[in-house]
C-alpha cells in the first residue's frame, strides 16, 4: 500500500501514512510562469496498490486538476489499483438544480473523479449522501463528527447540548449526541439562492446556564454558526462552542463567529486551517485498511 499525499493534503496525507505504515511516494510540483504545472511522482509504484489524498477545498479548480492529473498518472504508471481520498468534497452543496437552469456542479466533478481512472472513492461527512448514489465505482463517506464529540467529552464537555445549524445536517447533532448524551436538537435555516443570504430561523432550547455544541460540515463565511451562537447565547447558554468537519473560514468567518460569542472553533485536518484540532487520520487510515486500498 503507498500513500501518495497530495499538494492540498501534505500533512495528512503523512499523517494517514504513518498510522498505516504505508510507504510515502511524494509528489513533486513544478509550476510554470503561466500558472501551469507539472506533477511527477518521486518513486515507482508498478503494480502497487495506490492511495491518492487530495482535499479539494479553495482553491478548488487547482485542487480538483491536481487530483484528477495524480490519478489518470498513477494509473498510467502502472499503479493496480487507485483508492482517491477527498476528505472535502468540492461543489458538495451544489448537488441539485436549485434555480433552472443551474449546472449540478457535483454531478460534473464526480463524473470526472470517475474519468480519471479513480477505482475507490473515499470522503468524510459528504454534505448531502445522495451525491453518493452518482458514483458507480465503490465510495466510502467517514464521518468525523464522533472524533469531533470525544474531543469535546476530554475537554471537559461531557453532558454538552448538540445542535446541528440545519434540519438537514441533524445527524451530526444525532451522533455528537451517542457521544456527549447532553441532548441534542436543530434549527431551521433559508437561504435565499439569488443573495446567497441565510435567515436562521428563531428557536428556543432548554439550554441556559448549559455548554452547547454547534456543529456542522462545512464553516465557509461562518453566517449560519455565528448566527447561531448568537441566538444560543440570548438563550442563557453558559458557553457555546462551534465545531466542523470542513473549516474552509473564508475571509472574516472566525472573527465573526468569536465575536458572536462562541468561545472557541474546532475543526478537523479536511482542510487546511487554524482550527484543526482533531485529525482525521485515526478514521481514515481504519477505513483503508478495512477495505484493503
Ligand atoms: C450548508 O448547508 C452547510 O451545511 C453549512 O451550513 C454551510 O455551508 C455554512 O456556510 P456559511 O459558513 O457560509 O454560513
């Protein structure tokens, strides 16, 4: 078994290498003066199984190329088998035509994971399972919302209420709950598709004087956790934090979640971040050994 870590995914790339003891070829990056690059492999891999980790958080279109060109490489040099690890899958949320007319932009990137050779697809916490049922070779969908939790319970946090920002994302609060067992609930959350606003509708919870959780699978510009947060605190919570899969914290995002009131932001490795607290190599590496990738 070789790990390949990707540009995007250096760090956890090794990481998932060491937990598996899995010999690392890495990747070496030329980039042109006019953006273009060459990717070459540092060592041979004839016949080997090999395990591809690129996230495909921003920038996306050079994290997406690069994974797709490391992929149709790999299997061009003869690897046996190519497992693709995407911890953060790009265009997640654009998994339906929500205005006519809209490109299913998930539609067009699973189609080219699946072009470039890909024979397992493995991500963590996919931002809608349907997306899944696009695939027509193998996938493996992690989550990490129980590494997330356990975290949480050694930090003293045993007993915490979840909340999930969105009825649709109430299995993260569901399974932070198997793991805190303070309770769990969600709220209702709009977005309107031509602003890209949201509106968090208002909700009351039996949460004052308590520690409340947030979590979700994605913090992009961080509207829907600091919105949140702000209605939990109204609420008397005692202390409020704010936790994700996928912290992408685009521009401002951390400072307006902090100043909402959360008192601290844990993520995982997915993506880069200044946030993650919680690797996701422990979940990873225990599922590529279970499939034999
Ligand atoms: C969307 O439904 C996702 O689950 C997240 O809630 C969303 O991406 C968060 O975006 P933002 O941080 O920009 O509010």
């Amino acid at each position: 078994m070789i790990v390949v870590p990707g540009p995007a995914s250096q760090n956890l790339g090794k990481k998932i290498a060491e937990t598996l003891n899995a010999r690392i070829v890495p990747v070496d990056l030329k980039t042109f003066p006019d953006g273009e690059y060459c990717l070459r492999f540092e060592d041979d891999f004839k016949n080997e199984k090999v395990i591809v980790v690129q996230s495909t958080g921003p920038p996306q279109d050079t994290n997406i190329l690069q994974l797709l060109i490391m992929i149709d490489a790999a299997k061009d040099l003869g690897a046996k088998k190519v497992t693709a690890v995407v911890p953060y899958l790009a265009f997640a949320r654009q998994d339906k035509r929500f205005l006519p007319g809209e490109a299913i932009s998930v539609a067009t990137f699973v189609k080219l994971i699946e072009a470039s050779g890909t024979d397992h697809f493995l991500t963590v916490n996919i931002h809608a399972k349907d997306t899944l049922k696009r695939f027509s070779i193998p996938t493996e969908n992690l989550s990490a919302i129980t590494l997330l939790a356990e975290h949480f319970k050694t930090q003293g946090l045993d007993g915490a209420f979840s909340l999930s920002p969105d009825k649709g994302a109430i299995k993260l609060a569901e399974e932070a709950n198997q793991v805190l067992g303070g309770d769990y609930g969600w709220l209702r959350k709009k977005r309107n598709r031509f602003t890209g606003e949201i509106q968090v509708e208002e909700k009351s919870f039996n949460v004052k004087g308590r520690d409340v959780i947030v979590f979700d699978d994605i913090i992009s510009t961080g509207g829907t956790i600091a919105k949140a947060v702000k209605m939990l605190k109204t609420q008397g919570a005692r202390r409020v934090y704010a936790a994700c899969v996928h912290p992408l914290l685009i521009g401002e995002a951390k400072q307006k979640i902090m100043q909402n009131g959360a008192e601290e932001i844990v993520g995982t490795d997915s993506v880069p971040s200044s946030v993650r607290t919680v690797s996701l190599a422990p979940v990873i590496a225990e599922a590529l050994a279970r499939i034999g990738a």
